[in-house]
C-alpha cells in the first residue's frame, strides 16, 4: 500500500511510512488545544488546499506566516456562510496530485442534511483515491458534538484524538489513534509538546 509521509515524524513512524494515499483522516482534538499546529505542520510536506469554514482566509494566511511552525504555501478557500456542502465539493473536485485536503473545521459541514453530507463523504472518498492524496477533517470537540460526527468517523480511514490535560503549570497532550483501517495497528499513545511547533513530549509521567 502506498503511503504519503505527513511531514511529522513521529505519526510516520507509527503508522509505518505515513498516511495510506487516498485516506480520509479525522482529527478530534478540543477547540481549546493547540491542535492547529499539527494542521499547518501538515500544509509544509505536500501542496495543500486549506478549507476554512469559520476563519476568513485572510486570518488563516496570517496565521500560517506568523506561526514558528515549518509551513507550505498552501492554498486557503475560504467557506464561511451559506451552501458550505456545496462550495466544499466544488473545491474538492479541484484537487490535484497527491494533494493534501484540510477542512478545518469540520463541524459546520457535518451539520448539514445526513444524506447530503454522506454524499459529500463519498465524493471525497473518490476524489482522494483518484488524485492520491489524503484529506484531513478537523473535527472539535467539547460537550456538544454534531448528530453526523458518526458518520466522519464511520467514513475516516485513520482517527487521531487528542486530549489535553494540565499538570501543575504544565500542559500535556497525548494522540492516540483507535482507528486505522487497513494499517498497522498503533495501541501506545503519542505524548506531543504543541508549543510552537509538532515536537515528541520526551518527559516522564510520574504518578
């Protein structure tokens, strides 16, 4: 099976090379974590087309010059506001080559019609598998999630969820990956340090 390396060293080594070519990957992490920096670290390995549904693309560009984070120069859509199904399957159907597809977030796509959303799932399914490259739905978490997360996850190749704790004044932040369809199993956690860039949390737990 093919695989495309993320760009992220220690999710490569754990998944065996990287992330199988035409998967979908979601990304559960709280909208408080620093998990946006996992999401440019991505946009540096492969030409990548960034969807924002709530940030303006001007905010996401600043955003990505401003980070320390080693970044691409990624192409942002903005999809904030009405008919976002339908002006992400316009830009889905644009992907090129071995592509990388952001969507962050996902939340606002998953609220629509269940069967218009599935569609959408199927359609980026295809165009992934016919393009080779991978996609990226950042979904957030938190106590209210949308009725079609279940459905992301059912579609999702690959589930990367992070939880995030404070010790003290520290910040931890573990990944785990309880899915991977078609991979190699990962059953150890990820300890990751998001400060100012995608790092191994080398520190030891003392209980």
């Amino acid at each position: 099976m093919d695989t495309i390396e993320t760009g992220i060293e220690v999710l490569d080594r754990r998944l065996g090379g990287g992330v199988p070519a035409g998967s979908i990957v979601a990304l559960l992490a709280p909208p408080s974590s620093s998990a946006e920096l996992l999401l440019y670290e991505l946009t540096n390995e492969h030409p990548t087309v960034y969807l924002s549904t709530i940030r303006t693309e001007a905010a996401v560009r600043d955003a990505l010059r401003a980070t320390p984070a080693q970044t691409g120069d990624a192409r942002v859509i903005e999809l904030r506001g009405g008919e976002v199904l339908d002006r992400a399957n316009r830009a889905i159907g644009q992907l090129g080559e071995g592509q990388t597809l952001i969507i962050d977030p996902a939340d606002s796509l998953e609220e629509c019609a269940s069967n218009r959303y599935v569609s959408f799932l199927n359609d980026l399914q295809t165009q992934l598998q016919n393009t080779r490259g991978y996609a990226v739905l950042n979904c957030l978490g938190g106590d209210q999630t949308p009725e079609n997360r279940r459905l992301t996850l059912h579609a999702a190749d690959i589930v990367f969820d992070l939880e995030t704790e404070v010790r003290g004044s520290t910040l931890v932040t573990r990944m785990f990956v309880p899915k991977n369809r078609g991979g190699r199993a990962v059953t150890e956690e990820i300890k990751l340090e998001l400060v100012d860039h995608v790092a191994i949390d080398t520190s030891r737990d003392i209980a």
